[in-house]
C-alpha cells in the first residue's frame, strides 16, 4: 500500500498563531457571554472576568497582527486571494456539496492541491471574518477601552452603546462562525484528520 501525498500546508508560525488565536477567542466568548449576563460567583467575580477580557483581547490583538504580517512576507497569504470570474457559480456548488453531495458519496468539487487551500466557502468566510469582522472587533475593543475616543452621540444615540453593540455583534458573528469552523474541520477522511494537520503541518490528500 503506498503513502498519500501530503502537503505541508501549515508552517510553524501559522501554527503557533492559529492555537493562540484560538485560545484568544475561546477566552473572550467565554468572558464577553458572563459579561453580558453579569455573571459572578465566588470564584471568579465581575470585574476578574472583565479583566480577563480586555487581556485576552489584547493577545488577540497581537496574534492579529502576527496573522497580517506573516500573509504579507510568506507565501500564506496567496490563498485568501478572490477570483471574480464564476464566484457565485463555484460558491453555489460549494454550498450544494455541503448540503447534499457529501452526504451522498460525492467528490468535493474544489479539492485541495499545492494551490487551493480553502474552497470558495471557506475563502469568503475567512476573509470576511479575518479582514473585517476581526478588525472591527479589535477596533471596538479599544475604542471600549478608551471610552474618551468615541464620539460623544451619533444620530441621537450613546457613541459608547453604538460602539458596544457593534463591538458584541461582530463578537457574535465570530461565535457563529467559530462553530462552523469547528464542524467543517470534521469533514475529511476522518473526523480528526484536519485537527491533526493543524498540528503537524502536514495535511493528507
């Protein structure tokens, strides 16, 4: 039986970025949700978890620009690319072997090779939560942080309760996503194989 081709997809700053950032996330959906429930217990009071908060989004401020910086200087960043030409045709059949095909024996219609690392659903879906949701979260979280910054109302309203409820629903967005992610890391060979790639580096064909 011979070996399946591999290719190393995952070098080792992205790997190291992609557990720290990971770690970042879980902690400010962890911290944002008992935030906006006011939660406190003996254990852990209010003001620890809004502690924990603002340093956990500090770290992911600068996992972030680790993440920028490295897709600017490596050759990382060629894969976030977009091509216009067939973009809603190539995410239509994306979404319909998501839907159907895959349940049904199906080959992916965009498999991964040397130049493909994402299928257009899942480019679309990073860039849009790397390059946007992300950053104004980061954005909004300082601006928290340094409530003298922002504009005291706009259109009639708190700049501060506009600035938190953007703050909280691209904070939401991210939640959603992170759980899709986590379930289309499943899909493979096996559920693991993807998990054990962005730790090796090496993902099986």
């Amino acid at each position: 039986m011979g070996t399946s081709e591999k290719i190393y997809f995952y070098p080792l700053w992205l790997r190291i970025w992609h557990a720290f950032n990971a770690l970042g996330i879980l902690t400010l959906i962890i911290t944002g949700i008992s935030m906006q429930s006011s939660f406190e217990t003996a254990i852990i009071g209010f003001n620890t978890v809004v502690n924990l908060h603002n340093i956990a989004g500090i770290l992911v401020f600068i996992s972030y620009l680790l993440f920028f910086t490295g897709n600017l200087v490596t050759g990382n960043g060629k894969y976030y690319l977009m091509k216009i030409k067939g973009f809603f045709k190539n995410l239509t059949k994306q979404g319909t072997y998501y839907a159907w095909g895959m349940f049904h024996g199906q080959k992916s219609p965009f498999p991964l090779s040397e130049k493909r690392k994402f299928n257009p659903l899942q480019k679309i879906s990073y860039l849009l939560v790397m390059y946007f949701a992300v950053p104004i979260v980061i954005i909004t979280g300082i601006a928290l942080l340094f409530p003298e910054i922002i504009i005291d109302q706009t259109w009639g309203l708190s700049g501060v309760f506009l600035t938190a409820i953007l703050h909280s629903t691209m904070g939401f967005l991210i939640s959603i996503f992170l759980i899709i992610h986590l379930y289309i890391a499943s899909v493979g060979k096996s559920p693991l194989d993807n998990y054990k790639a962005i730790i090796s580096g090496w993902h099986h064909l």
